[in-house]
C-alpha cells in the first residue's frame, strides 16, 4: 500500500503539469487571436468577377427592375392615367435603370477593378434575362428600351461604386 500512495502523488502531478500545457496553449490560442485586429481596415487583392456574380447580378437587375415597371404601370393604371408614348418609355427605362443600378452598385463592390465594365456586363445579362423571360411567355420585349435602361443603370451604378469605393 505504500508503494501505491506514492505513486498516486507522482500521477497527479504528472496531471496537473499536463493541465497546465493545456491552459498554456489556450492562452497562447487566445493571444494569436488577439494579435488579428479586426478594426483595421484590411487590404483585399484587387479580382474580377465570376460567371457567378455576374448571373447574379443580372438576376437582381432584371427582378428589380421587372418589379418596379410592373409596380408603376398598374398604380398608373388604376389611378386612370392615360397611356402616352412618352410614358411608355419612361416606364421601360427609368425602372430597369434603377435595377441595373442596384444590382451593379451591389457586385461591383467585390471586384474594386472595372467598374464600370462590370456594370455594362450586369446590364446587359438583366436585358438577355428580361428577353429570354418575356420570349417564353410570348410577349414582346420592349427591345431597345429595356435595354438602354439597363446599360444606362449599369454604367451610372459603376461610376458610382467607382466614386465611392475608387
């Protein structure tokens, strides 16, 4: 029995030296941590956008600027406002421009290099997005419209993202 009493202090002590190796490497865990300052403004390489962020941004292009048009011609609509020419263009480019705006202001922000390329690309996918949905529905797309509209909101959403973020 003596033999085992001494052996039981030497394993705790091998124990607690363990314990302490392992206090020391969470302290030294939370030091490294600490060393990161997350409040410092961190610099990003400069990268171009993905097939991704493009389709993506085409999408939220063409879904905004989709639902704005159809939102003002029906509240036009049924405030009993007549249907003009002039009103018909500006309800194909004003809301679609708005979309192509958002959308690239959006996506552009990740590339921080050509701005206002991107911006035409996005544009252009909301107009190839809007041609496709309209031609599956067998309606008529609004054509040079819709699409300036989109081109004009990419290019005026790069330029900006390019004056905020540039």
């Amino acid at each position: 029995m003596d033999g085992e009493e001494e052996s039981r202090p030497e394993e705790s002590g091998d124990s607690t030296e363990k314990s302490v190796s392992q206090e020391e490497n969470v302290q030294n865990d939370a030091e490294s941590e600490a060393d990161v300052d997350s409040s410092a403004p961190q610099t990003t390489k400069p990268r171009g956008l993905t097939f991704d962020h493009y389709l993506g941004g085409s999408g939220i292009a063409w879904g905004l600027g989709t639902l704005l048009m159809l939102v003002v011609s029906w509240s036009l609509q049924y405030a009993g406002v007549e249907m003009t020419v002039p009103l018909i263009l500006a309800l194909n480019i004003l809301p679609t421009m708005v979309g192509g705006m958002v959308a690239t202001y959006l996506f552009t922000r990740i590339s921080r290099i050509n701005y206002v390329m991107d911006g035409a690309k996005i544009g252009i996918g909301g107009f190839l997005l809007t041609f496709i949905y309209t031609s599956f529905l067998g309606q008529g797309v609004g054509g040079a419209y819709i699409l300036t509209g989109f081109l004009l909101g990419g290019v005026f959403g790069g330029f900006i993202t390019k004056k905020i973020y540039g």
